[in-house]
C-alpha cells in the first residue's frame, strides 16, 4: 500500500454524530453509527460549507493509542462559527503534517484493510500524533458495496 504525505495548511472544522468506541467494540459500534448517520440524515441538518461536499469519520480523543477507546465523529465540514445542531458534536482536526492513504472499493474490505496497514505494517506508525485522523468520502460516491476516499493520520 503506497502511503503519501501531506501539510494541511489549516484546520478542519467537522460537526456531525459523535460515538465513543474501541477495538473490541469497533466492528459492532462503527456499522450502527454509520446507518444512524444515514437515517437521520445528519447531511441534511450540517451547516456544510459549500465547498466540500464529502463525509469525514474523524478519530479523535484517543485514550492513548490504536489499542484503546477512542471517539469517532461522522458528519462533514462547516464553519468555525457554525452552529452545532442539538445531539451533535464540533470536532477540530488540526494543521499539520498528514500521511495519506487512499482507498477504492468495498468498505468493509479497502477501509480495514487500510486502517490494518497503518496499525500493523506501516514503518511511520510510531510518529502518530493520536489528536484527530479521518477518513474521507466522496458523499456522491459512496453505496453500500462501494466507497472511495482516503485515511489520513496525523504525523509528528
């Protein structure tokens, strides 16, 4: 898996359904947050910024690292100033240094086969910075069989 690097040069504001998980409980918790994202049409209720039309799934709050309890944010980008629709969170994604990973094809299949290199395989592992990583989606090309987009983790 060929991973990129990049410099965001500022932050990224998301707002969206929050949930607090871990490994053990990811594979259950993760599914679930993902079709109460869609039933309640949270893209309809996020102040989105017109220019950026994707989903983000931001990591963030980390216990400590990959191996424990962490908090997962899906929603999209808005404003600063935005408001934050009851029941939802403002999660900020901080500039810096990002290694990137894209991603094409079944969820289930590219995303944890992405995120299983990053944790395991990946010889920048060590220099995560454990603040807030994400995944981002394509919203117009996301089914249920198939998704593009890409993971990025924040680096030292």
């Amino acid at each position: 898996m060929d991973i990129t690097e990049n410099f965001m040069e500022r932050d990224l504001i998301v707002i969206g359904l929050a949930v607090a998980t871990s490994p053990e409980r990811a594979a259950h918790d993760i599914p679930a947050h993902w079709q109460r994202f869609f039933g309640e049409q949270v893209s309809g209720r996020v102040p989105l910024r017109h220019d950026d039309s994707h989903v983000y799934c931001v990591y963030c709050d980390y216990q400590s690292d990959h191996r424990a309890a962490y908090t997962m944010v899906l929603g999209h980008e808005a404003d600063a100033s935005a408001l934050v629709p009851q029941g939802m969170r403002r999660v900020r994604i901080p500039a810096g240094r990002y290694a990137q990973l894209a991603f094409d094809g079944r969820p289930e299949q590219v995303i944890n086969a992405g995120w299983s290199f990053i944790n395991e395989h990946w010889d920048g592992r060590a220099q995560r910075r454990y603040i807030a990583d994400y995944e981002r989606f394509r919203l117009d090309a996301m089914t249920p069989d198939h998704v593009s987009g890409q993971i990025a983790i924040g680096v030292e």
